[in-house]
C-alpha cells in the first residue's frame, strides 16, 4: 500500500471520528494541512487526542521512502517498526465494543458501496441491517460479491471508501449487534 | 515494455523478479498472505496487496485472489517464479484470458512437460534419450506395473504421470516390494495430483543430475546456457549447485546441449525453461523432465554466462527475439549454490523463528540471494529456503574456497540452518575431486526416524 492511500485512508478515518463531519470542515482541515506544512493529522473524539505532524519531522514512511533509495535491507527493518506502529494505531482506532463486530473484506478486489454507479448505497452510517443483508460490494475478476451482515444491527462506521482498492482482511464496516 | 508486472511469489525468487523489474523500468505488485505482512518483497515492490490467509492454496496459490489483484492494481504482466503456480497450465491460461502476460511458456507447453509419460514420448520420437519405461500413456492397475517391472527389470522406479517434487516417487528392489508401494505411491499421487496414473522407469544406481538451461523466443528461436550439476541432493531437495559439471567433457556438453534445445524445439517451447539428464557413468545420458519456469538455481548460469535469466524471462515474454546465437554464448569460471534452509542441520527438520542477526558475507564473486533481515520472523508456513549464497571463481578449487570462506563468513542468529552441512561437505574429499552421484549424501543422512524409502533421483526445484 503506497503512504499517500495509507495517509488518505488515515484522513478519512479520522473525519468520520468527528460526528457527522461535513465535506465543508474535511477541507478546511485540509486547507490547514496545507498552509501549515502538515503530513499528518489525527483528530480523535470528545475533546480527547490531537497528533499533529509537520513535514520537517519525518514520518514513518517518509523514512522508509529514504531508506529505500539507500538500503533496501534496513529500509525493511524500519517499516517492520513503522508497521507494527501503525498496526498499534490502528487497532486503538478500531477499538471495539463487545457488541460490535468489524466486517473485513474476505478477497482482494474494488469496494462499492452500491450495486450500481446510479443506484443508492446499501447501507449509510446508523442504518438498520437483517443478518444477511448485503452491506457493500467487491468486484473481484468482474464478478460483483455482495458481503452480508453477519447479524442483525446497526452500521456506526463506514472504513473503506467507495471505488477504493481492498486487500483481503482489510476493514470495511463496524456493525453494532442489537 | 510491460508498464506493470505482479509478482505471483514471495521470498527470494520475488526480490529477485522485482530487482529485475527495477532495472528494466517496470513498475511492481507484490501480493502476500497475512504471514508475509512484513516480507522484504512486500517492502520492496512499488505496491503491495494482501490475498489471502497463510495457506499457499488460499493465497499464492488463489488463482482468483491473485488474477483479481492484477485487474484491480492495473498490471498488465504476471511472473510466477518458481513453485506455487509456475507449472500451472490453468493459472498461465487464465492470466491470458484476463489480459495478463504471463512470464512464461505458453500454457499448452506447461501442460505437456506436466504430463511426464507424454514427455518422454515426444522426446523420445525427437531423438532425444530417454530411460527405459512404461511406454504409452502410463499404468494405473498394479498388474500392469508388474508386467512393465518384469520387462525393464528390478530395480525401478515409481513416478506419479503429473508428477513433481518427489510425491509419489519410489524405489522398488523386487516384485514384493513393488506390490507393497504401489498402492502407496498411486495414493501419494492421488492425494498431491489428484491422478492415479502413474509410469516406471529402470532405476539407475550413481549417476548424476545434470541438467541444461534452454532459452527460447516466441519465434522458435532456442539456444542454451550451459549445465548445472545438481546431483548434491536429499529425498528431492537439491542442496548444492554447480556449473560447469566438473567431469562433463565438452565434447558430452555439446552433446547433451543439443539434445536439450532439440527437446525446446520439438514442442516450439519459448521462455526459460530446464531439460533434466540424468547421466551415467560410461556418459549415457537419459531425459527424466522438463521444468516449464525459472529454477531455484538459475543463479550459478548467470554467473558462468552473464545472462540475466529473470530479464531474458521478461524480455522473452514480451516477444522480443534472442539476442544471442549458441556460438555466442561463453562459459566463463566456476560458479556453485548453496541453499540455505531454516533448518536443524543435525535433524533436518524446519526451524522456523526470528531471525535476530542478519550479516551476509561479501566481497569479489560473493552473490546472496535473500529475504532476511534482522527482526524478520520466518513463518512456518511455506518452505524453509530461506537464502541462496552464490559463488563465482576461475575455477572450481577457487570457487570452493570461496564458498567456504563465505559460509564461514554468513551470520543468521535466532534460528538453526544447514551451513554447518554445508561446511561438511566442503571438506569432503570426494566432493573436492568432483566425484559424487546423487546418492552422495545419504553419508551425511542422520538416522531415518521411520522406514520410508526415499528415492535418492529426485525432483526438486
């Protein structure tokens, strides 16, 4: 995975933190990113965690970047560090609930949100799903694959984005068991 | 030029492909299993993406997760390296079929070369020597493997028709024995190919593995690069390889080369691929195979020749012509393979772990091919070759001492591997004479925990 979908990602994990953060405050946030030579911003929720990082500190894959170019042999050994850093990371962010369960993708293939480009998407953040109801789509090899709800609940978080890439075991979805 | 090539591998043989890759411009995927999250080729390539669970079947060896990668990440070219998929018919048809070049022959030569009774009769039409054995389309009754016993007579050899790795391969001395293993080769044969045809031929006692290295164009053009002496191996697994083979006289090069690229040529074969001898003491020499892929120990032609065997690869699928004629081809030094495997050297079972030092020697004629670093954590689910230290000198004492000195050099701290076996059989003075059949290490085999009859002739990659 390339840092800028990685940082993409990131992004957009960390908007849809915010209640119902709107476009409008995603670009404002990314105005601020800009002007302030930010890599990286993390908002987290309820008053509690902000990480901001300028460009002149080096990021994780910034160093892994640079030592690619000098030594692949130890440009492994840092992203190892970077990676289980992250993984740290992410799984705080994917901190779940004992009634919700995380919906990973079970093939490589390109997440879409709806069975066709016009159509409405399956399911929105807060919709109530049966089990067995389809949440999402990955196309793999041109084959559309509807992923079902495992159970009966609540979809609180929407990870992946529409038309994005996914790997198998990727997160998509966070659904709340009722 | 391709644009994109996912690389349908892991460990070595994909750092390998993705270097070449590099150099020729060519932007890389390499997929993974959540083992690998933290391989060196997944750091390495251009993009990665994760395909599937540990198990090789549900991830290197998912023809759908790894086709469904290559559309999504935009590659326009596969390479399978060896293992997994590379003597896959079905998988090099399907990547055509998705638009996808595959590195490789075309998927009907595969297919030909995996049916081994089929093999050898082609070859044995185009001239081309082959042992004493079953003729036709194979047996699948004992009865009729009695009948061939008795013509060729004992000691013979099992072998499973789709064959490879050794599965379902046996050595039988006599008829009772050969009612006793044939049931049991055929259900090995059944469990690994799902096929219980199966073919004998005469068993040979010492003689060599030496094989040739063909390339070939998508215009039927065919040269070779030489021969590989692989006869340093146990129960199928090569362990040291070498070219030249230090008793081939270059009158018997010449003949064998011939014979390998009239094997290519007959069936219009394109790409790398490798012709199996097995050679005799008075210099008979008999087809056994064709390996339809890049081998483990291309390493040892490169250095000898200065042919980059993955570009070729790459180059050749792409349609470009040989730019090279057989006269063209000069053979310079000696040059040997050590496999290094994760592996207890006095047991010779796996020792997977972290590895907590990583030093590879270096210095003049001094190749390691690897995915190690330090921290890296060697998963217990694939195989356990782990690096390939690859020497070139003048000559072969040269390249021996060189070995030695390397392997003396090598640091992998964390987990046990072969390099003290290694060391061994450095010192061997029969080794250092060049004088060993492919028996040579059962003086160094420890005690066999169960009676299982290996069959020394092996197949590996």
């Amino acid at each position: 995975m390339p840092a800028n979908d990685q940082a993409r990602r990131r992004v957009a994990v960390a908007a849809r933190h915010g209640e119902q953060m709107e476009v409008r405050e995603l670009k404002t946030l990314l105005v601020l990113m800009r002007d302030y030579g930010l890599v990286e911003l993390e908002i987290e929720d309820k008053k509690g965690k902000v990480r901001l990082v300028r460009g002149g500190a080096r990021t994780p894959e910034d160093v892994t970047a640079a030592a690619r170019a000098a030594s692949p042999l130890k440009m492994a050994v840092r992203h190892v560090e970077a990676t289980e850093e992250e993984g740290a990371k992410a799984a705080g962010k994917i901190d779940l609930a004992p009634n919700q369960k995380l919906i990973e993708s079970p093939m490589v293939g390109t997440f879409y949100r709806a069975a066709s480009p016009d159509a409405a998407p399956f399911v929105e953040e807060g919709s109530s799903v049966r089990k067995g109801q389809p949440l999402c789509i990955i196309e793999a090899m041109k084959m559309m694959n509807e992923i079902e709800s495992p159970a009966a609940g609540r979809v609180i978080r929407i990870i992946a984005e529409n038309g994005n890439p996914i790997e198998y075991g990727q997160p998509l979805m966070i659904i709340e068991v009722i | 030029m391709f644009k994109k090539l996912l690389v349908a591998n892991r460990g070595t043989i994909a750092i390998r492909i993705i270097r070449a890759c590099r150099e020729l411009g060519i932007s890389t995927v390499a997929v993974y299993s959540t083992a690998d999250k933290n391989a060196l080729h997944v750091r390495m390539a251009d993009e990665s993406v994760c395909i599937g669970p540990p198990a090789a079947e549900d991830s290197y060896m998912n023809i759908p997760a790894i086709l469904s990668a290559a559309t999504t990440f935009g590659a326009d070219a596969v390479h399978p390296g060896y293992g997994f998929l590379s003597e896959n018919g079905d998988f090099a048809e399907a990547c055509q079929r998705s638009g996808l070049n595959f590195v490789g022959p075309r998927a009907r030569h595969i297919r030909l070369m995996g049916d081994k009774p089929r093999a050898r009769r082609i070859m044995k039409r185009a001239g081309v020597p082959v042992l004493p054995g079953s003729e036709g389309t194979g047996v699948t009754e004992l009865r009729e493997a009695q009948a061939d016993a008795k013509r060729l007579g004992y000691p013979v050899l099992i072998k499973a028709a789709a064959g490879g790795g050794g599965k379902g391969m046996r050595v039988v001395r006599d008829a009772a024995e050969l009612t006793r293993l044939f049931p049991q080769a055929q259900g090995e044969s059944e469990l690994s190919f799902n096929s219980r045809k199966m073919y004998l031929e005469k068993y040979l006692e010492r003689v060599r593995h030496v094989e040739f290295q063909i390339l070939a164009d998508l215009q039927r053009n065919a040269i070779h690069l030489g021969e590989r002496d692989c006869s340093i191996q146990r129960r199928h697994q090569k362990l040291i390889e070498e070219s030249p083979c230090p008793i081939l006289t270059p009158r018997l090069r010449e003949k064998m080369g011939k014979a390998a690229v009239r094997a290519a040529e007959v069936v219009g074969y394109s790409n790398v691929g490798t012709v199996e001898f097995l050679l005799a003491g008075g210099g008979e020499f008999y087809f056994i195979e064709m390996n339809t892929r890049i081998q483990v120990e291309h390493g040892v032609t490169e250095m000898v020749t200065g042919i980059d065997l993955v570009k070729e690869s790459i180059r050749m699928a792409m349609g470009e012509r040989l730019g090279l004629k057989q006269r063209q081809v000069k053979f310079d030094g000696a040059s040997m393979e050590f496999r290094i495997y994760a592996e207890d050297p006095e047991r010779h079972i796996p020792s997977p772990g972290v590895v907590t030092n990583h030093h590879p020697p270096g210095g003049l004629g001094v190749r390691v091919e690897t995915a190690l670093y330090d921290g890296y954590r060697v998963p217990v689910h694939y195989d356990p070759l782990i690096a390939k230290l690859i020497v070139h000198a003048e000559t072969r004492a040269e390249a021996i001492a060189r070995g030695k000195a390397a392997l003396r050099e090598y640091v992998i701290d964390g987990i046990k591997t072969n390099i003290p076996l290694h060391l061994k059989i450095l010192q061997d003075p029969d080794f250092n004479r060049g004088e060993f059949s492919t028996d040579f290490l059962s003086r160094y085999q420890p005690p066999q925990p169960e009676a299982v009859h290996h069959a020394p002739v092996s197949k590996a990659s």
